[in-house]
C-alpha cells in the first residue's frame, strides 16, 4: 500500500486462498468498504464454508456460514468496521463428503486509509 493514498483511492480488497487443510493461511488486516474473498485451490476439497464464530463485518448475523467451492469462491463485503472477526473453515472431502475443520483463523476490519 502507498504511504500517501491518492484522493481517489478505493478501500482494499483481499482475497484469501483456502489452502488443503494440512496448510494454514495466515490472518489479516483490512479496509471497511472493501471486499474478502476466500478460494479453495485443493483438488481433494473442493468444497467449502467459512464458519464465523460471533460476529461477522458483513451483517449482524451471528455465526454466519457461508459455503464455496473451487468454481464458486465465498465474496464478502466489509461493511462494519471491528478486530479479531474470527472464522473457521470446513472443508468437506470430495470422495465420501467427510469434513476437516481448520482455523480458529482472525482479522481485522480498519478504517479505509485515504478514502473520501
């Protein structure tokens, strides 16, 4: 990110690949009025859901799940500003549908630097 935003700059956007649960992803920081969006990129889960534990920096839905899959990734707008959201991500197995559960996994939700 710029040390000195532009006046016209856009809050950030991330996008997160969820990895084969052997793997971790790591936690980040974001801007309100951006977007985060989780993918999966394992051939072996190809299915997935974010499970928020509490609240969420979309809604005032507690324990929101949303599902995904390697052709349809989860996309969130990050309408409410807030710290530690934290989620976990099931990953459900292709062949018999066993899941994995990976995570407590957490980020924070900042005010947009160098937004309007």
């Amino acid at each position: 990110m710029p040390n000195n935003p532009e006046p016209d700059s856009r809050p950030c956007s991330v996008v997160i690949t969820v990895p084969d649960p052997d793997s971790m992803p790591v936690s980040s920081n974001v801007e309100q009025g951006g977007t985060i969006e989780w993918r999966t990129d394992t051939h072996n889960y190809p299915n997935f859901e974010i499970r928020f534990q509490g609240a969420n920096p979309f809604d005032t839905t507690p324990d929101l799940v949303l599902t995904g899959s390697d052709e349809k990734p989860v996309i969130l707008r990050l309408n409410t500003l807030g710290h530690d959201y934290a989620y976990m991500v099931r990953h459900h197995h292709k062949k018999d549908r066993s899941h994995r559960d990976t995570g407590v996994f957490r980020f924070n939700v900042n005010p947009c630097r160098g937004c309007p």
